[in-house]
C-alpha cells in the first residue's frame, strides 16, 4: 500500500521542521510513503528546511503552490502524488508515531472515507496572550460542540475532521478541494463526501498537538476569514449552518441592535446589560479556572477578551460572508495563514 502525505506550508519556519521529526518518527514503513510539502513560495526560511530534510530523505518532496492558498495547495498535492490513501496534515500539528498506521488500520475497521482524531490545542509560547487562545480553543464555551476541538470518549462518525486520512478513491468520485475556500475548504470537502453517502469517523484513543496562533489579532484574523466563508461553504453544499455556526452572528447582531434598541426602553436596556453581564461572567469563572491551573492571574481577564475575539471575529466575518452571498460580492484571495 501507498501512502501519501499532504501538507500545505506557508512560511512555516517556526513550525516545520519540529512537523517533519514528528513524521520521521512514524512507524509506517518510510518505503510505502511519500511526502509532499506544498509551499505557497514562502518568504522566510521554510523552503530551506524542507530542501535540507529532502537531501536526506527521498521520499521527502516540495512542490510550489504560486496561488498560496490551501485548497490549491491540496490539489497540487493530490494530483502529484502516488498513493492509494491520501492523509493532509498541517504544519502546525505534532503527531504521534502510530499517526498514519492507526487511521489506516481504522479507515479499513470502519470502511471509513475519511478518519481523523482530536486535536489538544497547546499555546506557540508561554505567554499568558498564548495561553489563553489555547485553552479558547479547547473550551465548549469557545468552540461549542466542536467535537475534534473538545475531545470524544469513543470513536464516533462525524461531520467533519482535521489532517483526515481519505481513500484516494474518494477524490476519484466527489472531486477535489474547492478553489473558492480560502477557509473551511475541509468542511466543505466533507460536508460533500457525507453527500455521497460516505462515513468520516473520529478516533477517541489518539490525538495530535496543535499549536494555536500567539497573538489576538492572528486570532481574529483567522476566524474572521472561519466566518467569512461559512456562508459560502452552506451554500455550496446546499444546507444551512448548525445552531454552533450561527451563534456568533447572532451574538454579533445581538450587541449592535441590542445597544441601539436598549436606548428606547428602559427594560431593554437592563436586559440588555444583565446579557453582557452573564457572558462576562462566565468568561471571568473560566478564567478563573485557568488561572488556578496555570498559576497566572491574568487569565481571569485574558480569558474573557479571547472568547469575545473569537465569537466577534466569526460572527462578523459570517455577517460579511452573508453580505457577499446576498449581494454577489466576490470573496477576496488571500494568504493561507
């Protein structure tokens, strides 16, 4: 069997190379495997590493993706690539070394279109910035019922998962990635294979490390543009968004027009503040809770200032999305990171 991995990059040189050793200490036989790198002609030193690893290794391959982005990048891959299985991996993620082995093994148990795992969620840096986003990212009241983000106890079919594990066959029958998804090209992807009556299972018995991003703005940015073409995802797959999608705009939506009819009734407007109340609220106790475990105080604030980076940026982002849709706006291009 032939297997092939995939991996988008993009100016990777903080990440990459710790990626690699994680994937040369796999214990799927190196002779049975290619890996492609598929670089969006990074700027820094990402190129270098990879060229340097693929010195030494030559099952090691990097490809040039001139349109940057992930969808492209993951078709340049599928297209150059060998393999009968197919696994996408991310340059942010550390992976166990029974990784390929066991969602091989378990996409044959299962006959299974697509198997993936849960990701632990660990801050780039001991910062209390990167800390939180971390632990943001790993909490219900952050990410909802998420299940890849928040952990399962069992194996499980879902509707999506991430650095899946696909049947080359797969592709051969639902086509490739969407060119138009700078985000959520995943979801897409598996919200099609579902479509055509294919099963995506998570795996309760393994997960991989994924480092969040270290700054509030990179944070926003990135579930501005989750937000952005959710729209876009439901309307090509042909299905609204589930209740966990539509919160943030809703809550978005909730603070502009809850302030602006607040100022007309004075039941409104308590209401109003008991709302932001309770949300920070609860903000501040899980950040109490986090400061308890980390020994960091500032987590009490920082926590709450997270949450709201990451439900506004989303929920802006669908509102814009939606705009777009509505009004036939185009989706701008942009970086993969």
């Amino acid at each position: 069997m032939q297997l092939s991995v995939i991996c988008p990059i993009y100016n990777e040189e903080k990440y990459i190379a710790q990626c690699i050793e994680s994937i040369l200490q796999q214990d799927f036989p190196k002779s049975d495997m290619e890996l492609l790198f598929v670089d969006g002609l990074s700027t820094d030193n990402t190129r270098n590493i990879v060229n340097e690893y693929s010195k030494k290794y030559n099952f090691i391959k990097l490809l040039d993706n001139p349109h940057k982005v992930v969808p492209y990048a993951m078709n340049i891959g599928i297209n150059n690539s060998q393999g009968d299985i197919i696994i996408r991996l991310d340059a942010h993620v550390i992976y166990p070394e029974n990784y390929f082995s066991e969602l091989i093994n378990k996409l044959k148990y299962y006959d299974a279109d697509n198997v993936g795992c849960c990701c632990e969620t660990l801050p780039v840096n001991d910062s209390t910035t990167a800390i939180a986003i971390a632990e943001t990212l790993s909490s219900p009241f952050g990410v909802g019922n998420s299940m890849f983000r928040i952990g399962v106890t069992r194996d499980m079919e879902v509707d999506t998962v991430p650095f899946g594990c696909y049947k080359r066959s797969t592709f051969d029958k639902i086509g490739l990635y969407d060119l138009d998804l700078t985000r959520n090209q995943d979801d897409e992807l598996n919200a099609r294979l579902l479509s055509h009556g294919g099963k995506i299972m998570i795996l309760a018995n393994m997960t991989v490390k994924y480092y969040a991003r270290d700054t509030f703005s990179k944070l926003f940015k990135m579930y501005y543009q989750y937000g952005l073409y959710k729209p876009l995802v439901n309307r090509k797959i042909g299905k609204p968004a589930t209740i966990r999608q539509l919160v943030p705009p809703f809550f978005v939506l909730g603070l502009v027009f809850g302030l602006l009819f607040s100022s007309f009734s004075t039941t409104l407007f308590f209401a109003y503040i008991i709302t932001l109340l309770l949300y920070v609220f609860v903000g501040v106790l899980i950040g109490i809770k986090m400061a308890i475990k980390h020994k960091r105080v500032g987590l009490i604030l920082f926590m709450p200032y997270s949450f709201f980076v990451i439900h506004c940026g989303y929920g802006i982002g669908y509102i814009v999305g939606l705009y777009k849709i509505l009004f036939n706006k185009s989706f701008s291009v942009e970086t993969n990171r």
